[in-house]
DNA sequence: TAGATTGTTAATCGATTAACAATC
DNA sequence: TAGATTGTTAATCGATTAACAATC
C-alpha cells in the first residue's frame, strides 16, 4: 500500500484476526463489520475503516467471508508463515513461554532457548536444549532470525537487548519490567500484567 | 477529582511510575518532564499535561521530587497498599505467574490459586496449595477479592470469567487468548504475546 | 538575578463516528 | 425487488503539541 497506515489501525488488526479466527472455529463462514464489532466493543465504523485501508475484503448486503478476510488479514501482518523466535531466559517465566502451546498457527515458533546459568544451560525443555548464551550472538546471525522474547531478570534485560540489536534482531517481545533503549528501526513491545492492574485499580472503588 | 480523567491517560501513569521506581534505584532523587519523556520515547508536553490532571506535583526551574511523585501516582492509581489476587490456572503459565516475584512492591500479591485438574488441587507452589474450582466462588466472597488473573486454556476462560464476576470480582488480567464477555462494570485486560509479536510483524522486511 | 522548568492555554493534528450512495 | 451491509466522505470529537507566563 503506498500511503502509511497509522500504527493504532495496525494494533487492532491481530485482534480483528482472533476474533476471526475464533468465529471459524465456532462454525461460522461469514460476518459482518456489525458481529465483529459487538463481540470485541468497537463501532462497525471503525472496523470498517480499518479494513478499507488495504482493500475491499467485504461484499454490500453479505458482509465478510471469514476464510478470505482471515487469509488477507495474515498477509497483511505477514505471519501466513511462522517466524522463528529466539528466547532469552529459561527461567519460570521462559519455561512456561517456550512450553506454551499458543504460538502455533498463529505465525510463530520458538526455535531456539538461551540462558546462562550453569544449571540451565544443557538442560531440555520440551524439545529443545537450552543453549549459552555465548551462543546467542552467532545463532540470530546463521539462521537470521528477527525476533526475540526477553525473560531475564530486569537488570540483565538492556545487556541482552544490546546483544540482539547488535546480532539483527528487529523486534523484541519483553516480559522483564523495564523500557529498553533501541535504535529506531527496532520494535519494542511490552508485557508487564503489573501495569494492566495498575491500570484497573484506578477505576476500582 | 471532579472531571472524568481519559482512559488513555490513566494507562499511561503506571508506565511513569514505573520509569520513577528506576530512577531512584538509580539514585535519582529529581526528574523532570524532559528527562522522563526522553527514556519514554513520550513528550515533555505530554507528562506534564498528563499529570496534572491531578494536581502541580512539580516545581517550576527544578522539577519533580521523585518519592513525591512516585508517592502521589501510587495514591491515584490506589496501589499503596497491596490488593489481593486470586489466580486461576495452575498450569505452567499460572505457576509461572504465581511465583513471579514482580507483584511485590508494585501493589498486589497472589492470594489464592485455584485450578480443576485432580492432579494439581492440593499441590504447592511456594508457599501457596492449589484450591479445587468448587471453593472459587465461596472464597473471592468471603475474603472480598476484586481481582482476578486467568490463566486457563481458552475454552474455559469465558467459564471462570462468569464464575469471577458473579462472585464479585471486578478487574480481571486475563492470559487466555480470547475476548471476554462481562458486564460493563468489569475490566478486563488482556495478554497475548501473540497480538503483540503480530503488531511487530507488520513492519519487518 | 539568570536559567530552568512547570502548569496551562490555544492551535494543531489525528482518530472516530455518522451518514449514505453504491451494490450485492 | 427489498433488505442488508459495505466502503468512503464529511463532520465531530478528542488527544497531542507548541508556546509562554508564572515562578522556583
């Protein structure tokens, strides 16, 4: 598309694809702007413009296949194949990413587990080896991987950051609770849930 | 406060205040909307507008005293004290989040966790016993529990959900990747690594 | 005092919504 | 055809930014 599409249009796409793909597994083979709408809380007008910025996917009087607008959908975020993903920390919280089953189907594999601790590293989880993370920087380049998950402790999270930038990582998922530096051509996204309650205790009496 | 403060605001204050709880563990004892905004990516013109939608906790020529701050956005976002949590899910994703050490210190502390599988009621994880699914209901009531995190595959989120809320539970964190129908009083936030790595997608090569 | 930075106002910018012609 | 729903335009609404007087 040759226009730039505004990021808060791009933030709601994957949602719009879970949604999409939970209604295919319920049966359904069409929806509409109206049902989508209703089911995540936002204007059919929204989701209608939304969608307009990269196409037509809809048909007047019948609404949206779901197969097509899903296919397009994933084009579009480019996850109709899966990235492969390297995780930093084989902690808790890394132990529980690499195990979760829900990164299948959905554009994304994690193909590689680091971790620097003497009893970690060798170790098995699952399917793969927990490997040092003296082997972090070669891994991302030999296989050119572009993403990466954070799961270290927060003072160690900017170190490896460093790393991956320095190795061609261009996205970065991090669960440790602080904000990275990067340069710009890097992105960032965040999961911390302590700032989803902060954010919901303000309303709570 | 009187006038109604934008939600979007709101969700920006716990990012703040985490960037301040860096700060002075750096030894800073002064900040200013400048030097915040700069290791936020976020405007100067933006962190004083936000904050004072709550009153002048900075002094003009020198800034923010930062136990002050911090102090004032923990009383408006209601995190002085600790809420207790109910966590339901004791799988590898719930252990991980029931012995994540980050609650502390930020506001909450997981008091319950709860799951269904025969093998894992009156398991231990640290110093908690996981409770059957039948005492859920009876417990949130009975301790006056108003937030929740679910960490439950996807089919039994919307479930527990309805559960949570008929027992009163009025913030809910919700780690199972779909969209939860409750009534308006209820907040729901959601994590999803997959919506954000889907986020990133779009912009690589 | 001079320099710095706040809090706030007004201007700008951008996003959402309402409405409707087009059309399936 | 009649009913439904899209894609799009224009209007509205809200959020961000720029600028500056106040003042520490």
């Amino acid at each position: 598309m040759p226009t730039i599409i505004p990021d808060i249009v791009i933030s709601r796409l994957p949602i719009y694809l879970r949604a999409l793909e939970r209604l295919s597994q319920e049966g359904h083979e069409v929806t509409s702007s109206h049902e989508l709408g209703k089911r995540l809380g936002i204007s059919s007008a929204q989701i209608r413009k939304d969608l307009s910025h990269f196409g037509g996917f809809g048909k007047q009087g019948t609404g949206y296949r779901i197969p097509y607008l899903k296919d397009q959908l994933r084009q579009v975020l480019k996850v109709e194949q899966d990235w492969e993903i390297a995780l930093i920390g084989a902690g808790d919280l890394g132990n529980a990413v690499a195990r979760y089953r829900g990164f299948a189907d959905r554009g994304f594999r994690i193909a590689y587990v680091f971790d620097n601790a003497p009893d970690k590293v060798g170790a098995h989880i699952d399917d793969f080896e927990v490997l040092p993370m003296d082997r972090l920087h070669e891994t991302i380049v030999h296989n050119s991987i572009r993403i990466a998950m954070i799961a270290v402790p927060a003072e160690a999270a900017q170190i490896v950051a460093d790393i991956l930038v320095e190795a061609g990582i261009r996205a970065i998922l991090n669960y440790a609770p602080i904000n990275l530096v990067v340069p710009s051509d890097v992105r960032v996204q965040y999961i911390d849930p302590v700032i989803h309650l902060q954010r919901m205790t303000y309303y709570l009496p």
